[in-house]
C-alpha cells in the first residue's frame, strides 16, 4: 500500500503505540482487500459491546487507553448491553453492568461520545454525499450508504477503534466507486405499506442475494419509504445478505435512473417481488404456541415517530400480565418521548422504554432463562433474525399485530 508522509509518521510511532498498531492492522486488512492506499475519514461509530467482544475485547480496550490512546476523529458508541438505570429491575447480572460501565470509562477517556445508540443517522450523525466513515453497525453503515451517499464498510469491533485512532481506513469495497454499482435488478411488484413491509422486502431479497459485493437495486416502487422504513430496509437487507448498499431507483442519491445505479453495465440478474410475496414473509416465521412470551420493538432503535404511533396503539390498553413489552431507543429520543408524554403512555399501559440497548446484545439468553422466555414478537425483521441464535422462535409482524400481541399476550397465525 501507499502512505502518505503522515500515515509513514504513525507507523513510526510518532502518534503513540496504540495508533501505531492500529495502522498496522489497517496496513494487513488493506492488504488482504487489494486496496492500494488509506482514505481519511471524518468519524468512527465503535462496535464492540462487552457482550459480543468478551473480556478479551474488553481487554484490547484496556491496553489502548493505558497506552495513552485518543481519538483523532468523533467517535459515537453503538448499543450496549445494559440500560444502567433499569437492569436491576429486569435481572440482569450485576457483572454485565460492571464490564458496561467501564468500556464507557475507557471509551471517554480516548475521547469518544457515549451516544449508545445503533441509529446515529437518527440522532446526531447525518452524513453528507460522499463523506468517507469509519462506521461498525450494519444498520448504520447500509444507511450511510445507500440513503446518504456517504461511503463505509463495516468497521466492526477492533477496526472502529483502530479507525478512530488513525482517522483513516484502507480505502477498498464501499470506498470505491466501482463497488457501489448495482448488481440486482429488483422488480417491486407488491408494493410496502408500512415500515415493517419495508423490512420484509429487506428479508425476500437479503435471503437470496448474501454476499457483501452485491448490490440491488429497486425499481417500480409506487411509495417511497419514510426514514424508518429506510432504516428497517437496510439493517434487514444488512442481516439477511450481509449487503453494504442498495439503491432505490429515483429515490436514493446514487440511482437517479436505473443507468446511473448499474454504472451503464448490465444486471447479473433480476428478482420480481410478485404480490403476495411481502406476505409470505411474515408467514415464514412460524409461532410454536400461541402465546407471546415477548414483543420488543426497537431494533434498529425507534425513532421518536415510531414511539408516538406505539403510543397512540397503546393508549388506554393494557399489556397482557404475561407478556413482557421492551421499546428500546436512544437518550435523545427517550428524552424527547418523556417531554412529549409518549413515554408515560407507553409506560402507563405496561410497556418499558430502555435507553440504550438492543435486546439482542441485553443478555438475552440471561433473560429467557429468568423469565422463561422462548416466543418473540417484534416488527423487526433484522431482531426476528438474529434473535435464533440465542434459542426464542421469533414471530416477525406488522407493528399493530405485534401491539396487538402484547396486549392481548396471543399470537396472530
């Protein structure tokens, strides 16, 4: 790879050990990736909670900050494992929220926001066309991608922290122009009606294209999608396929026509949503019982319109007193929920807003135990996914089902 006289000066140890050996990372990722040279980037969103990472992550971040390690970009955090004001009362080990509280001492001591949030783009970090990032969820680097115009790959665990040490990412995949062209034709045909059926689509197309290099591109939408049904397409299409970007054509900054999205090349090939096909998605996730153990929603976080229509389907309900209600967001869309009275709805009839965490990094595994949990209902397609890992058979459904579902603690087949 090429360096520039600065990037030779940090690997000569002139910025301190810990950026030095970040650059070297960097140095062998690039290399593995065929990238010819480094791309300076203007903020890194760190991945790597202590429930995913374990002590030996925890451990690296230890050494970097005794090192004397600070970052030379923002850096927000991503979700954590714990809401630090609400673990007790739902159980969670007391261990857990000792590890949380002291990534976040580290992290502020490099000099990182403590945002805790998966919806950066939602709260404080909007991204400008053609922005170079260093950021780690999927969720926000599909967005930043596709919606934005801005350009990351996946800087997961370590490599968020080593971008943020650097300012800097080897410049390969989303950085380059000729990854970022269609490769996928999609024919929407049944067309989305609310947010969830915007992750839907993200499930039918993220099951059959699953490689990072892929691109659809969607065309004969009749709708366009708000911003959270952008946000449940992408971290959906992000989950299934493991995609990095997707153009809408007509909508998203790249695909102005469908020539522009495919870079004047033809497509390898082309998938025709039939109607009836977002339907069937919902009806492959099979319930086991028809009873609700769980209905979360939040995953990626919800946005403070998402809490204001929850809010008016709860309002003058009650949940089931069998069925546990998570809502999770950021502090700044809490905030904003309880100033509104959002908060007190939501709460009132029985539901729980945390602040900060993903269920499917809050011990999940900690929290079936405790509370015999195995059945999920959520309107997130990215959680129904990922949640099988941990052993609950998840039920992916529109929000009203899933509200629907909390109240009255029965499932809809």
């Amino acid at each position: 790879m090429r360096l520039t006289s600065e990037e030779e000066a940090i690997r000569a140890g002139r910025w301190g050990g810990p950026a030095r050996r970040a650059l070297e990372m960097q140095i062998a990722t690039g290399r593995f990736f065929g990238a010819e040279q480094m791309v300076s980037v203007t903020s890194a969103h760190l991945t790597g909670d202590p429930e995913s990472m374990g002590d030996a992550g925890l451990a690296f971040v230890e050494e970097l900050v005794r090192e004397g390690g600070r970052f030379v970009v923002p850096a927000t955090t991503n979700s954590c494992n714990v809401d630090l004001a609400r673990y007790r009362e739902l159980g969670q080990p007391e261990e857990v929220a000792r590890k949380e509280r002291r990534l976040r001492e580290l992290v502020a001591a490099m000099g990182g926001m403590l945002l805790t949030t998966c919806a950066n783009y939602q709260t404080v970090a909007q991204p400008r066309f053609g922005e170079h990032l260093a950021w780690g969820d999927t969720g926000t680097v599909i967005y930043a991608n596709a919606v934005c115009g801005a350009r990351s790959n996946f800087e997961g665990g370590p490599a968020s922290y080593a971008a943020a040490l650097t300012g800097r990412v080897p410049a390969y995949g989303m950085h380059l122009d000729a990854c970022r062209r269609g490769t996928h034709v999609i024919e929407v045909r049944d067309q989305p009606r609310n947010v969830s059926d915007w992750g839907a689509l993200g499930v039918l197309v993220g099951r059959r294209l699953t490689n990072y290099w892929l691109v659809p591109v969607f065309t004969g939408l009749e709708v366009a999608p708000d911003g959270d049904g952008l946000k449940h397409l992408g971290a959906t299409l992000a989950s299934y396929g493991s995609l990095a970007m997707f153009h809408l054509v007509g909508m998203t900054p790249e695909a102005r026509t469908l020539e522009e999205a495919l870079g004047g090349q033809s497509p390898r090939g082309t998938i025709v949503v039939e109607p009836g096909a977002l339907q069937a998605v919902y009806r492959s996730f099979e319930p086991e019982k028809d009873h609700a153990d769980l209905v979360v929603f939040g995953t990626p976080h919800l946005s403070i319109f998402e809490i204001e229509r929850l809010a008016r389907l709860l309002d003058g309900k009650r949940v089931n007193p069998e069925t546990m209600l998570l809502l999770t967001t950021s502090a700044p869309v809490q905030a904003l929920a309880d100033r509104l009275g959002y908060a007190a709805i939501i709460e009132g009839a029985g539901g729980r807003i945390l602040e900060g965490v993903c269920y499917y990094i809050m011990t999940p595994r900690e929290m079936a135990r405790r509370y015999g949990l195995r059945t999920i209902v959520t309107d997130s397609a990215k959680l129904a996914n990922i949640i099988m890992a941990y052993g609950y058979n998840p039920i992916f459904r529109p929000t009203a089902q899933c509200v629907e579902a909390a109240v009255t603690g029965r499932i809809e087949r």
